[in-house]
C-alpha cells in the first residue's frame, strides 16, 4: 500500500512537471531575435528593464513571431512581459498593444493598454470579447512594469507588477487561432499602434500561472525553452 501510495505521488508529480515554459524572448536585439524565428520590421532596441528591449516608434514597427511551438495549448495559459513606459499611462487615448495575436476571422489575445490609462488582458474566444480591466494607472514615463495575463480555469486575470488587478469569469480559451503573434505592435497587414514603450522579458506559458511562478528577475538567470516547471503552486493544484 505504502508503494502504490507513493507511485501515485511520483505520477502525479511526473503530470504536474510537464507544464512548462513554451517559449521566451530577452528582445535583446534584431539578430536574437531572428535567430528565435522572428521578423523585425522596423523599431529599435533600447535599454528595458533586463538589458535591451524592442521599441516601436513609427506606425509600421513591430516584431513577429510564428505561433506554431509556441502556444501549445489553448485552454490555458499565461503571456508576462517587462514594460518601461515611453509615456504617462493617463495620456493614453486608444489602444496600444504590447503583445497580441489575432487576424481578421480570427480569436485573440491582447495585453494592452487602452483609453483612460488602463491595462487589460483580453480574449476573444468564439467571436465573443472577455476583459479583464485594470483601475486607472499612475505609471509614468521612464518607470519599469510587469504585465502578466492568464486564462484557464480559474478564469480570465491581469496581473501588474505581480498583484492580481483586474478580472473576469471566463474559464476557456481561444479557439481559432492567427498564425503570428506581434511584440509592441498591432498585427499585418496595418500595424499602426506604436507605443513608444520598451518591451522586453516576453515569456509564454501552456499553463495558467500563479503570481508566485511569474519572472520577476533577470530573465538571463532562467533557462526557458524547454524547461519543465515544477513549483509549489502548480504541485497544490494537484490535490495530492
């Protein structure tokens, strides 16, 4: 009994481990980020938060990269990724995109900003939008952020500077996806949304993290791609 009893911990152990990190960016410069399957249209890479990141300043500037490999799961998941503000969040009018997927027809996933100096995590799933909206923010120009966005079965959360701060009860995914995801931008064939901001430290997950897995210090010091996660908040879930 005190065998099987452990077996059954080792599996679930096992199950829980494969979670993992699917893909990771520094955004340190055009080569790296060719080198990672990328596409750089235009920007620049300036001093971010962890060395450089991307910059979009002109209309057209904006990174790719392919979604295949990187987002291998749908139902659940986490985009997180460093922000230094190119403006004060109260003088945002419109959107700006530092992360998003989507293609006419398609589902989607932003992290964005939008009117009224707010942050969001949204999610078009099935044609329907679902928001989760942050209050208004005092950020200012210069500062340094973490912005984080999870789906999944605890529902749909935005995260900002690791604090949970905005929310909503929607517990999928997207379900038809773009072939691209875009960096600091909004997708081809137009993307006219720069954001004068530094992105960098893009990270995505297959799972749905809690605050305590988010990378909150120099992403140089993780390996990412590839590597199995185990940590505490992933082995509680498993009500063992």
């Amino acid at each position: 009994m005190k065998i099987l009893c452990i077996l059954t911990i080792l599996l679930l152990c096992v199950s829980v481990a494969t979670a993992e990190e699917t893909f990771f960016s520094a955004l340190e410069s055009k080569a790296e980020v060719e080198k990672e399957g990328g596409t750089v249209d235009g920007g620049s890479f300036a001093p971010g938060k962890f060395g450089n990141g991307f910059v979009s300043k002109e209309v057209g500037d904006v990174i790719h990269f392919p979604v295949e490999d990187r987002f291998v799961n749908l139902d659940e998941g986490t985009v997180e990724l460093w922000v230094t503000m190119g403006f004060d969040a109260n003088e945002v009018t419109g959107e700006l995109f530092m992360f998003m997927t989507y293609k006419r027809g398609t589902d989607a996933i932003f992290l964005q900003f939008n009117n009224g100096g707010i942050a969001q995590m949204r999610i078009k799933s099935a044609g329907s939008w679902h928001n989760a909206n942050s209050a208004k923010l005092n950020w200012t120009k210069g500062e340094h952020h973490h912005m984080a966005g999870t789906w999944g079965p605890d529902g749909l959360k935005l995260y900002l500077d690791g604090k949970l701060e905005g929310e909503a009860d929607f517990k999928k995914g997207p379900t038809v996806f773009a072939e691209t995801f875009e960096v600091n931008n909004a997708s081809p064939p137009d993307p006219k949304f720069p954001t004068n901001c530094v992105v960098d430290g893009l990270r995505l997950s297959d799972h749905q993290k809690e605050p305590d897995e988010f990378v909150m210090d120099d992403p140089a010091d993780v390996q990412p791609i590839g590597k199995l996660t185990t940590t505490w908040a992933r082995l509680k879930r498993a009500n063992f």
